[in-house]
C-alpha cells in the first residue's frame, strides 16, 4: 500500500469500546436502522473468543447487529504478532460474494468501514451456537452435511475457472492477493512450524513430546506437507473461505451458517473442504475424552462418521457442479480442436502437401478461389476460437465465406 | 538407440518388391494363415498413395491382407529427406492399441516385423475407399459423423488420464516419445513453414502468391501458431492418431476404418479432433471446385457441414467420457482435499493453535490419547491420500485408529 494511503487509512482508525461504539452506532444511519432507532438502552457484549479480532453484540427492544473491528495484531499473541486490519476488508468482501452465491448459509452484512476496519453484520441469534461447542457437548445436527455440502459446492465451484470467464477470474485472484498477510500466516502455522522447533509449537507435554518429535523428523510427511503448501500459494482455482474449521460455523438443528472468512483468497478448494472434514474428524478423536458413565459417546461417534461421509457424497454428487465441470473440459477441448483444426487446413494450402479435394480442380483460377475462402476461413478460426461457443457457430462462420 | 542395436537392426532390413514379398510371406506361418496357405498363385499389387510407405495388397483365392513396409525416407520427397523405419513400429503399437479400445473402426494388425519395418494386417477390401476420394467424388456417409465420434472419444480418452493411472500413462507417454522425428515432420510442415518462406512451400502460383505472404507477415496469426505448436509438443494428453486427415480414413456407407496412424505420440486430444474437423472443411471450400452442370454440390455442402457439426456433438455428448471428465476432476479434488484435512488436523496438535474439542478434556493423559490418535490417523491420510477412492475408505481407515 502507498505510504501517503496507509497513514490515512491509519488515521481513520480507533479501536473502539462499548462507550465508543454506541457513538459510532448513532452517526451510521445503516447500523442505527437495524436496531429500529431504539439507540438508548442497548445491551452491548464483547464474545470474541476467536485468536485475532474484538466481536460485540448489540441489542436493542428492537433489533440486533454484530459490530466486529480488527485491530493491527494477533489477539490470540499480543501486539508482538503484528497483523494488518486489512483482513476486515477481505472478510466483508468474501462475506458479500459467498453471501450472494448462498444466501442460506451466510450472513447478511449490514455496513462496512474500510478505514475503521470494522464489519457491521447479522447478530446469529441463539439457540446458534458454534458447531465445534455443539460437538463438544454431543449434539446431532441432522442437516449439517447437506448444508455444508451445499455451502461447499456453491462458494467454490460459482467462484472458479468452472464458471466465471479468465477475466472476472483473474480480477477476483488480484483482489484477494493483497490478503497475502493472512496467508503468509496460514501457511506458517498450517504448513511449516508443526514439522519443526518453533517458538509457539506446543503439544499436551509430555505425553505428546515423542510424536512432535517424529512429526519433525518424518522425511515422507514433510515431502507431502511441501507439495500441499506450493499448492496453497500457487492454486488460484476458487474464492476459499480460509479457515472453515468447526469453530466458523453457526448450528442450530434447522440452521447453519458460516462466519469469519477473514482468511478469504483463491487457493485450492480442496483447502476448504479439507479443513471442514479435517476438524469433524477431531471432533471424532476428541469424543474418547468425553465419555462418562452417562454417554459413552459411541453413538454420537457413528453421527459425525456418517456427517463426515454424507458431506462429500452430497458435495460430490451436486449436479450443477457435475455439469460445470464437464462443460469446462469440453469447451478447452473445442477450442483447442478448432486450434489445431484451422492450422491443419492453413498448412494444405500454403505449406508443403497439399490435398487432392484442391489438387484434382485443374483449372488453377477456379483452385485458387477455393483455397482462398478455404483460407481465410482457417486464419479467422485461428485467431478467434476462443469465442465459439458451439459447433453451430462455427459452420455458420465457415458458410459466411463461401459466397459465391 | 544404442548403435550396437541400431547397426543389428539395419542389418535385418531389405526393402521387398513383389518376388521377395512373396518369399516373406511364405516363410511367415501368420501371413501365410491368412491367405489360406494358397500362396502359388498370388495377386499382388503396390497402392501406397501416401507420403511416406510401401503398400501392396495381396490376394489369394482363399484370403487376403495388406503388406506395409516403411522405408528409411520420406517417399514423397525421396531419400534427400531421412526418415527413421521406427515410424512402422509406432504404427503397428497404435493400431494394436486403438483396435483394443475401438474394434469397430480400426483394422486388425496380423504380424509386426521391427526390423524389417514391415506391417502384416487386413486388407480393407472394397467398395471401402479412401473417404477423401468419396468426399471428392460427392458420396454422403451417412453413418461417418456417429463412427468418427465413437472413434475419437473411445481412443482419446481411455489413452488419457481420464481413465489410465498416472504410472501408465507414463510409461505410454515413454513409449512413444521415441517417435520424435515424426513429430518434428509435423512441427515443421504444420506449425512452421506455412508461417515462414521454406524451401518445400508450394501455393497455387500465381493467384495466391499475396495470401502466402500475408500468412507470413501475419503477427497475430504466428503468435496464435506458436501457442499450439507449443501445446502440440508439450501436452502429453492422449495417445493420437497423429495424422487423422481423410486420407487416413476408408468408408463404405456401412463402415469406417481409421488407417495408418505411423505419426502416433501423446499430444492435446483436440488435434486429432481437429484434423479431422478442418479436412472436412477442407473439402468443403473444394466443392464449389467440383461442381459441374449435372450436380451443383449444394446439397453436398450441406451435408459436409451436418457431418462436422454432428461430429462434435456427437463426440461432446458421449456420456462414458462425461463421465470420466468429471471422475478425474473430482477424485483429485477428494485427494487435494484428503491432503488439506490432514495438514489441518496435524497443526491443531503438535502447532500453535489448539481446538477446544481437545483442550476441553481435563486429563492431560486421557488428552494426550485421544490427540495420538488423531495425529496418527493424519500422519496416515497425509501420506496415503492418493489410495483412496471413496469417503467410505477414508471413515474404515478413521476407525482403524480408534482402538479403546
């Protein structure tokens, strides 16, 4: 960012606090009107129990909202874990466009303060509760496979290559490249720092020192550990929330909705799929340790198998994205064929062997002439392939030289 | 190869006239089968039209078969242009190969000779002709269009990684790189000298004299050559027939036979596609050539345009190849995602960052259980992910780490 940019945007900052927020609430009209203009007995609650940002809850008799500010660090480290406050930015936009392509299973965002880095939003109501407390406590959530197979498929299959145009692809890839802080983090607590000494690793001591140790000094794992992080940072393939482990996600039995996607970038969709399964299967380990006389927990075990084997079965049979995928390999496959086709023809015409459907029309006029249209109808292939779209149009534009 | 191999293998070669053909195929119990050992009163005649070979047909009046002998040359040029023999082995592998996938529309090899370069196989008997000849001569086929898509989605794709294992298809990718100078014949005379003044450019002088030129001073143009010169060379995608051009076809309006696939390697599936797509343009912009009082082709263009248009739709419509497009997408999209779930599950044990599900669980001990498991279990998946092929895998694989 330009130096002159980032001390304005710094001026506009001020980390708030109940007080503050109150009278940030009253001067914005968007906030105010959620909360039905009863701006004079709110009930306002800090719950930020996550690693990096301030969440207050407001309530009004006649509304709620969720006020969430970032501030320049860690919160889960301290100000010594700098961290820019532009992951507000990131969060509201990757909330606005997901909310778009699911409006089921994403909140509304109300109102969003680049300067303040702070995000407006839907208060999620109780009785949600985050789904990685609802594990804990052993609950079932009969739709959460098919809500989140369906959040899945919709947010990365409509934001990649399956769907959109090179252009609006590569647009959203630029937007999200300057997120490269979060992901500088992801991949230093995600990919590097488990697989060797660093200062914040910590495991349940000193039970677990063996197998940190061999996690460390695990040739193959570090290999495969390698490949998945060039993946990560190369793989702009679709507009991954970043972070979708159990703890991003609001359950009630009838409702799921997915939060904090300050992670927000293009990267391997795999990353986001992998990180939902990846904490129910946790969720599962966990299970041992909180069995007691009441619940052994095994039945509550086959529930998150059967959510963990029912998520990617609904995610993978999804039909639309079944189509897009398809349509994406054939429309490649069209235009390289029209490619390779049109050089094929320019070739016979103007290179070394010719072909007798020209060769056996004596009169060499006549030859010309069709070799002409022949031509020129393989050089405007050539060089325009790319925009047919169907085999229909392409013998439209091959009849459009052939006048006689 | 090595020169040892190479002076043997020269040593084993002598081109054949019709006397010594005839002692071969006496002293060869698999050609000599197939004529019904009749072998005294022999019909034989040489008909290779091509570029590149000798081709004789031999009948006997109790059976028949061609004879194809590659010689060290390019026939069409003569020996001022060498030509390595290997081009038959090449042939007669792919032959062997797409008749496997596609009996219907490709002829049966009866005998491979490597060191004579020398290929035994059906003799395609008439009233098959050379589809160019039909094309020319103003024959609809009317099943052409269902035969070719057959053909090009049945040899196309079960070459391709739709369908092989990696290690497979490697090994095909090796086999056939071999056939290198075949590829540089086709590097040059499609993808450089139409572009550039070559020595064996030919154009009906004088009347297309400016439209070569222009194709030569076209940037445009040469950067959309360079593109899918580099794709040809590059993209090991299927094994091609490598010169599928309607000289390589026969047909009767009941049957198509794809002939002489000697240019075979593993390149971008949409040049054998598109090669057979823009010779039947091709022979379109011919017609109006042919036309005469009796028959003023019309009808005909039209029926060439149908042919190519339900070429394609045909071809994009087979479901069996949908159907692997979207397996492969989806099986390395379960293997991205196997590889991501587990990096998750590792980090959240042995990294900084924890997850209540575990924490929450007093007993340090009990904790430390519940975490190895997990983290075996990730250990496990992260190295092995590419052995799946169901979610149901991966929940028995789960379980196997949840011994009480």
């Amino acid at each position: 960012m330009a130096a002159a940019a980032a001390e304005q945007q710094q001026q506009g900052f001020r980390p708030l606090d109940e007080a503050s927020l109150v009278a940030y609430i009253k001067a914005t009209p968007a906030l105010a009107a959620r909360l039905g203009g009863r701006l004079d007995a709110l009930t306002i609650k800090e719950v930020g129990d996550g690693n990096l940002n301030f969440v207050y809850i407001v309530l009004s008799d006649a509304g709620s909202l969720v006020i969430k500010q970032a501030l320049p660090y860690i919160r889960l480290v301290g100000d010594s874990w700098p961290m820019s406050r532009e992951r507000a930015y990131f969060e509201a936009s990757a909330l606005q466009k997901h909310r778009a392509l699911c409006p089921d299973h994403v909140p509304e965002v109300y109102h969003f303060d680049r300067a303040m880095s702070l995000i407006g939003m839907r208060y999620i109501e109780p009785p949600h509760i985050i789904l990685r407390k609802g594990l804990i406590a052993g609950v079932e959530y009969p739709l959460l496979a098919e809500h989140m197979a369906d959040y899945m498929a919709k947010t990365l299959f409509f934001t990649s290559l399956l769907y959109n145009s090179t252009t609006d692809h590569k647009k959203g890839v630029a937007q999200y490249c300057d997120n490269v802080e979060m992901c500088r983090l992801t991949e230093q607590v995600v990919f590097s720092d488990p697989y060797m000494l660093a200062k914040y690793n910590r495991c349940t001591s000193p039970f677990l020192d063996n197998d940190a140790a061999a996690v460390r000094e695990d040739a193959e794992l570090k290999l495969e550990i390698a490949e998945l992080k060039s993946m990560f940072i190369e793989r702009a393939q679709a507009l991954l929330h970043g972070d979708l482990h159990t703890g991003s996600i609001m359950v009630t039995p009838d409702s799921t909705q997915v939060i904090d996607p300050e992670f927000a970038f293009y990267g391997p969709m795999g990353y986001d799929i992998g990180a939902f399964l990846g904490n129910l299967i946790l969720a599962y380990f966990s299970q041992d340790g909180h069995a007691d006389q009441a619940n052994d927990r095994k039945a509550y075990k086959k529930w998150i198998l059967k959510t963990i084997e029912d998520s990617w079965n609904l995610f993978h049979k999804n039909s639309e994205l079944l189509r897009l995928a398809q349509k994406k390999y054939m429309t490649s496959l069209f235009h390289d064929s029209l490619g390779f086709g049109s050089a094929k023809m320019i070739r016979r015409i103007v290179g070394i062997a010719h072909v007798e459907d020209f060769e056996s029309i004596e009169d060499a006029s006549k030859r010309a002439s069709c070799e002409r249209r022949a031509l020129n109808c393989a050089k405007a292939i050539l060089k325009g392939r790319r925009q047919f779209e169907s085999i229909g149009q392409v013998i439209v534009h091959v009849q459009s030289f052939d006048r006689d």
